[in-house]
C-alpha cells in the first residue's frame, strides 16, 4: 500500500494517521517547515488537511506533486468568493451574498440582503474568527482592510444547522453518513449529533447537492457540506475539502470512520457505504484541561490531541455512541459536572435532539414513550454569532 503524506500536522493528521494503522498504511502528517528531502513524499500519495498554505520548501515541492490529489481544488474552495461563486453556477441554495469591495456599498447591501449582514473574510476564517455580524448602525467596527477581502451574507435565522459528511472515489462512485446535527456557539462547533433515523428528505437533497459539487470537480476524498436548515430546505453554509469536525462521531459511531473513508478514497481501495446504526454524539474539547474522570463512563471515547490547552483552542473531543437514546443521555447528563460550565447548554441540546429519537425508539418498539429529561427549548440562530 503507498504511503500518504498530509500537507499539516494538526489534529486531523494525526487521527489520519491513526485511522492509517489497522490497514497497514504509513500516513504522514507534516509540518509546513519539515524538509522535503526527508520525506517519503516521491513514492506517497500527497492530501492535504488544512485548505491554505504559505510557500515553503515543502509546500513548493508537493505543489507541483502529481499525487497530490485535489490539488487545484483546494483554492477554489478555500476562497469564500471562488467558493461561493461555484454554488451559484450549480445553482445551488446558499445563503444570500455578494462581494463587500467598498464602503459606498453598505446601503445598496442592507436593502439587498436584509437587517442583518455577516461578513467574512475570503481566506483564512476558521471557528468563527473572520467574522462579523453587523445591523447599518455598526458598520463602522468593520475594519478598513476588510474591503475587496470579504464577502457579505444574509444572516440567516435558521432553525438548525447539518452538515453532510461523503467521499467519492477516482471512479466517481459517491458514499453518504446520514446528516449530522451540529451546534455552533460564538461560530465554533460545540456539539454534533447523529441519528439513523435522518428526515429522507434533507438527506436526498443534502446528498444531490454534495454529489454534484464533488463531480463538477471531479473530487476525491472525503468533503464536508455544512448546511442550514430553514423551512424550506437546506441553504449551503460553507464546504470543506477535508476531514471535518463535524464527522469525528465517525470514530465510534460508524462502521468505517471519515478518517479511513478518506485514505481509502485517494488510494484506490474499496469505498462501501458506511454503516450507522446506532444514535451518536460529539463533544469538541474546547480550552479545557483533560480529566481522566470522564472515563469511568463506560460509554466515552476520548480522543485527546496533545495540544497546549488554550482557551478557545480545539484539543480533543469525546464520542458516545450507543444503541439506546437513553443510556447515551445517561451517560452525557453524567459528564456535565465533569466539564466547565459551558458545557452544559450543548450537551442540554444534544439530550433534547436524542429525545426525540428517545421517543421514535419507544414508538417502534410499542412501550410508552418516556418524557426525556432535561429538554429544553433552543434557537441556535443570529445572537450566538462571534462578533
Ligand atoms: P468553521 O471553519 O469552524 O466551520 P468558519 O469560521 O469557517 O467555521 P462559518 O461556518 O462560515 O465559519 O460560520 C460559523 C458559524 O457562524 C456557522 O456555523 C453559523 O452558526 C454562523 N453563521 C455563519 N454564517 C451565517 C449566516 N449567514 N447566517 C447566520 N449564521 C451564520
Ligand atoms: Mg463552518
């Protein structure tokens, strides 16, 4: 099997590599400053898990790489505009937007996209940083050098937020997880939450609109499609050209995790569709320090990723998975005076969304449905954006 090099070393390298292991394929991660010349990137199949790089030695060499799969993918999307201006020409649902050139433009924006306008900056944005949600009467927080670099969105009051997880192989042969449920706060993701009963509809819309994002592009690998939810269907929020977030339930929760799925895409291997058949959950790390005690839950999988703790920084996550919506419940209600005090409104959110599969489990297995514990009404919408 050919080894894989992967263009940065962060935290989804690193579970690359790990997925890498039981198959016996040698994955890569590498730092943007590493020596090519020490590297087995000649004979390697070349991804990539970060969208953006700066030219250095290495970055120059596997630029030029012909393994490197995806290669000239990677700007289109990592540009919001050059991202943006793909799903219109596919005449995809996205959020309302228009390039932000000039400050004479904020009138004609507001009467265009509405009370309420998200700016982003094209490049580098991640967690919500690069962002701003401004009404006309803040425009002047914005700062100057965000003219030309930034795209303006309609603030969207949504009513949930999904991502869609799939790959597709060099033979364009496409595979699907189920939709997953995510909550954002402050613009970084909290929580996300499967279940195998998704709503068919969201599903076949979200899958129709990844497939034919990946096949104009002639994609392969695992991408990402983060989506609103709104009355009317799916709104496409961003995409993303990698291993996501959103699919670390993957791990746990499926049969073959987002991690293997990739590698077995850019290598050629066989790509059957996952299976999922049991509910799921993702807790992301954010600034907190490890505490062993989360695992005398029998039900927690802890993936730490042995980064410096800094508040606001990603460095692990915790998946549970587990046949019944009840026990999975049990088992986050238990963590929760184990964690910081953030902590508690997602995981609050997560029991809520695996109540209602509480009670579809209950209705199909003919008991009466059991009220779930602790729910509680919440509007992941427009306050809870990082400003
Ligand atoms: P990441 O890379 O971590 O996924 P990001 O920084 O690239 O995030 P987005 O995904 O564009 O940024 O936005 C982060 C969050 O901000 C979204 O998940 C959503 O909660 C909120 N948000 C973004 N755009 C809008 C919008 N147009 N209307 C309402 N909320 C939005
Ligand atoms: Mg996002």
């Amino acid at each position: 099997m050919k080894p894989v090099c992967v263009l940065g070393n962060g935290q989804l390298g690193r579970m690359l590599r790990q997925a890498g292991e039981p198959l016996g394929i040698a994955v890569y991660p590498i730092g943007l400053d590493a020596e090519p010349q020490a590297l087995p990137t000649a004979q390697s199949v070349i991804t990539a898990e970060i969208e953006r790089w700066p030219v250095t030695a290495l970055t120059h060499e596997l630029a030029g790489h012909n393994a490197f799969v995806n290669r000239d993918i990677f700007p289109l999307l990592a540009d919001r505009l050059t991202q943006k201006q793909l799903l219109d020409r596919l005449g995809l649902a996205t959020a309302p937007w228009q390039l932000l050139s000039d400050a004479d433009e904020w009138a004609q924006v507001f009467t265009t996209l509405g009370e309420l306008a998200i700016v982003k900056r094209r490049t580098g944005g991640y967690d919500g940083r690069g962002q701003w949600c401004l009404r006309a009467d803040e425009i002047a927080m914005l700062p100057a050098d965000c003219y030309g670099e930034c795209i303006v969105e309609q603030g969207i009051c949504f009513s949930g937020e999904m991502s869609l997880v799939g790959a597709r192989g060099h033979d364009g042969h496409t595979v699907f997880y189920p939709l997953t449920h995510n909550l954002h706060q402050d613009g970084i993701l909290r929580t996300s939450v499967v279940l195998p009963d998704v709503n068919a509809e969201h599903q076949q819309q979200a899958e129709r609109m990844l497939s034919a994002i990946m096949n104009e592009l002639n994609y392969v690998g695992v991408m990402a499609m983060e989506c609103f939810v709104e009355p009317e269907g799916l709104l496409i929020n961003e995409l993303a050209p990698r291993v996501h977030n959103s699919g670390h339930w993957t791990q746990n929760g499926a049969s073959i995790s987002q991690f293997e799925l990739h590698l077995r895409a850019i290598l050629g291997l066989p790509l059957p569709m996952p299976v999922v058949s049991t509910p799921a959950v993702m807790v992301n790390l954010i600034g907190t320090d490890v505490n062993l005690d989360w695992l005398n839950q029998p039900l927690v999988h802890l993936h730490w990723y042995e980064k410096e703790v800094r508040a606001g920084r990603k460095v692990g996550h915790l998946n549970l998975a587990d046949v019944s919506p009840a026990a999975l419940s049990a088992a986050l209600n238990a963590l929760v005076p184990m964690l910081p005090a953030e902590y508690a409104s997602s995981i609050a959110w997560a029991v809520e969304k695996l109540g209602c599969s509480c009670l579809l489990a209950d209705l199909k297995r003919g008991s009466a449905p059991t009220k779930p514990a602790n729910r509680i009404s919440f509007c992941p919408n427009i306050p809870q954006i990082f400003l």
